[in-house]
C-alpha cells in the first residue's frame, strides 16, 4: 500500500511542482509572477501532507531506520534559520537565534531527522506567532556521561490549550485554529517529530500558556563526526555540461518525461527520451549516452527489468533511477539490482545537480560553482524595509545580517568580515559606509542597488563593484553574487 500511495500521489505531484520550477519567470507580470509562487508553496505543502503521513505510516510499521552520516551542526542551523527568517517575513515577528560554540562542529547521526524535528516546531512557531518573536538556542548539555545538545525553541505565539497539551504528541491531536490561521496540516508533525525523537534517545517537553506563547525542549545525544567526511552539498551554482553531453530518460508518462528533460536541459545536457524499457534499450544501441535516467512502475518491462537487460548487454554507464517510490529501503533496492543512485520524484533541483556532478563524466562538466550558500556572508544595508524584505527573498540560504541605517553599520565590530555586501548609495552616509568598507577590505565586492540609475558611474567611480537599478529582473542579484562569489 505505501508503494501504491507513494507512486500513485508523487507522479502528478512530480508533473506540477517539476514544471513549475521550469517555468522562465522574465517575461511574467508581477500578478503572474505571485500566481506561479502560490502554486508552487501549495504544492510544496501537499508534498508535505503527504510525507507526514507516510512518515507514520513507516513508523507505525517500525520501517523507520536512522541514515547515519557525518554532518556540520552549524550548517545545518545556519540553513535551518535561514528559512524562519524567510517564513517570518511577511509578519512583524523578529526571530532571534543562538548556537553555543562549545558545540563540536561536525557530528555523525541522521542529519535529515534532526532537520525534520527542528523545522517541524519552528513551523508551527512561526505558523501560530502573528507578534512578538520566535526564538531558537542550542546549548552544548551532557547527561551524566553521555555527550547531548539542548535545543529550545520559544515563541509569543497563540499557545496551546491545557486540555491539548496533555497529548499533545499524540497523532491527529494537535490542530488548533487551523482554520483561523489558513493552515494546511495533518495533525501528524509533533507525532512524528516526537517518534524520531525517541527512535534517537533523546527526550522532547512543551510548557505553554494559551494566548501568551509556547516554549519546546529538545535534548537529544551527540557522536563526534569526521570533518573529513563531510559531504559538500547545496552547491551554489548548478552543473553546465558540454554540449556534447548525452542523456536519455525512460519514463512512461510524457508530463514525467517534460519535466526531467527539462531539468536537463538546465544544466546543458541533451536528452532523449523513452516511453518504454524496451524503446529505451533500442536507443542505446544507436547513441552513446553518459547516462541513463529511469523509471521504477512501468508496463512489459519495468526500470529493474530494463537496467538488468542493459546491464547485460554491457552498458556500463550509469543509470539513476528517477521514481516516485520513495518509501524506506528504496534506494538500497534499486542499486542493489544494478542502478548507480537514486532521485525521488518530486524531483529536488539540488539533488539532481548533485547527482549530476557526481556521475556525469568529469571531462563533460565545463562549470560548477562550489561556494555554498551557508558559507556566504551577505551585508545588507538600506533605510527601506520594504527593500530589506526583498533583498532576503532573494538571499534565502545565505548567511544574511541586515542593518537599517549607518548608525547600525557601525556597530559592526572590526573583526567581522563579509563575502558580499549589498546596500542602498542614496541613503544617509551611504557613500561614507563606502569609503568605510573600502578603507578596511579594498577587494570586498559591494554591489549598490537604487532607483537612481543616473548615479551608476558616479557609485562605480567611489569603488562601489556592481551597480543594480530598481526594479530588477528576477535572477539579476543572484547572477552579479555568483559572479563574485566565483571569482
């Protein structure tokens, strides 16, 4: 049944969110433009009814096993953070963090569930905080002799009923003005957070006062990790192939089949594209691709069926299986029977890079970016809130400090640096904070956004690097940083 459900549910899904992404934005209104981000945050939060409730369905099953792996904590905060604050934006919410830095830099456990645990309660924090603040604090805390981390997350949100807290764990227990806040939810995020919680051997308390706010505790135990071993991901910039690079996609859905020839053709790549294991093997006879994307449920010969065929006739390039089966023990089933890795449909634009870049023949990859988001530290400086809130849409995944004004700026201390800073010229002092930043870090890329198109050259002139003129295109920002960060 959660083959079915899985395959059954995440294959439309894969077609709606999938062109969505491929949608070129540049020639849309702002109308358009705000149609097509609420199709995707909606579609995004079906795919997260759907995986709460095979989340439970897998635990309840006892097929919940923790993925170990060796990961940074303070990326993962960092990157944990950085999504709250864009979450909050549109809410006069301020959000306040802090990491202990006694904490060990990397640990090794399942990087992925403790994601899940904490985003799960700083959604739901910021879901039911319309004023005041959310906060989040980890604390390095050992248990007798078993080395831990607290987690405390507090918000001056609605708070939660007496009556509700007693169970408040507990499956389908947990919705509370949901239609007052307009909220898409299952019921199932605390239970699943708690049941991970448990399955790691740590503990999980709530103390709360309706209509002042709630606060969460979340003890859980650390391993030390291997800095060495932590994997790169969320690469800045995407994979851009040659353009003599070959692919070929097997899927018997057409929609499944736009949608990954698509993404492809992102990166550079040329695909070609299959409705059958059978077709599919014919083509390889006649064209030498890299690599091979393919279908797990399809009619006469399934994607299993095709690669063991392939495999013997002595194709020896990689296939990835690209399915809608993302139940537990999924990828381990597909290499097991001859595929090199594995990409869950709705498919995940940083994940099929990665794969990208891992499998695609090395002579064919003619660019990628390896500044990762976490690590850039982004300036922002401008009077305008409204300014302030666009520039952190954009920058979401960056390591962004605002300040609203020069006084602001200079309480800057001298040893903190910046990779980017980003600020409005025309604001009071604006060119003395230039002449600032210049003094004390001459090769700083400082990019000057305005209105004032008619002050480009004076701004390029005083040492500002880049110039942007408002309004700006969607991607403009984001090419000028990747430019920088690249060189």
């Amino acid at each position: 049944f959660l083959i079915s459900m899985s395959h059954e549910i995440r294959t439309p899904m894969n077609a709606i969110i999938g062109m969505g992404e491929l949608i070129r934005t540049d020639n849309l209104d702002d109308v358009q433009k705000n149609y097509l981000q609420d199709i995707k945050k909606m579609s995004r939060s079906f795919l997260g009814i759907v995986n709460d409730i095979l989340d439970f369905a897998k635990i309840e099953m006892g097929k919940i096993v923790l993925e170990l792996t060796h990961y940074s904590l303070k990326r993962l905060f960092d990157n944990v953070c950085s999504l709250t604050q864009f979450t909050l934006a549109d809410k006069h919410v301020e959000f306040s963090y802090y990491f202990d830095p006694a904490l060990p830099s990397t640990l090794y456990g399942d990087e992925m569930r403790v994601r899940q645990i904490l985003s799960n309660i700083l959604n739901n924090a910021a879901k039911y905080t319309e004023h005041g603040d959310v906060s989040l604090k980890i604390e390095h805390q050992p248990h007798g002799e078993e080395n831990g981390m607290l987690f405390v997350i507090s918000d001056t949100g609605i708070g939660i009923k007496a009556d509700t807290l007693a169970i408040m764990f507990e499956a389908f227990s947990s919705k509370q003005d949901m239609k007052k806040h307009g909220s898409l939810d299952t019921g199932l995020g605390l239970a699943i957070t708690k049941r991970f919680v448990d399955l790691m051997g740590g503990t999980i308390t709530v103390e709360s006062e309706y209509g002042k706010g709630s606060v969460f505790t979340i003890w859980l135990p650390i391993h030390l990790g291997d800095e060495s071993a932590v994997e790169l991901s969320d690469s800045f910039d995407c994979v851009t192939a040659s353009d003599d690079s070959r692919a070929l996609v097997i899927d018997d859905n057409t929609i499944n089949l736009s949608v990954a020839r698509g993404f492809l053709m992102k990166h550079g790549i040329r695909a070609d594209t299959a409705e059958s294991g059978i077709s599919g093997i014919e083509m390889t006879d006649k064209t030498d691709y890299d690599m091979i994307f393919m279908d797990h449920m399809m009619p006469e010969l399934d994607g299993v069926e095709t690669t063991q065929l392939l495999r013997k006739k002595g194709f020896s390039k990689p296939i990835i299986a690209l399915t809608a089966n993302a139940i537990a023990g999924a990828r381990e089933f597909f290499l097991a029977n001859g595929m090199d890795d594995f990409i869950a449909k709705p498919i995940d634009a940083a994940v099929f890079n990665k794969v990208l870049l891992q499998w695609l023949p090395k002579n064919k990859i003619i660019s990628t970016k390896r500044k990762q988001r976490h690590d850039c530290r982004v300036l922002v400086l401008d009077d305008s809130n409204g300014a302030r809130k666009t520039l952190r849409r954009s920058l979401v995944g960056f390591n962004v400090i605002e300040k609203s004004s020069v006084d602001e700026f200079k309480t800057i201390k001298d040893n903190e640096n910046f990779n980017i800073i980003i600020l409005e010229p025309e604001i009071r002092g604006g060119f003395f904070v230039i002449d600032q930043i210049r003094k004390k870090n001459p090769e700083t890329p400082i990019i000057a956004i305005s209105r004032n198109s008619g002050i480009k050259e004076y701004c390029l002139s005083f040492g500002v690097s880049d110039f942007l003129a408002k309004p700006y295109k969607s991607g403009q920002l984001t090419d000028i940083i990747q430019r920088y960060l690249h060189e």
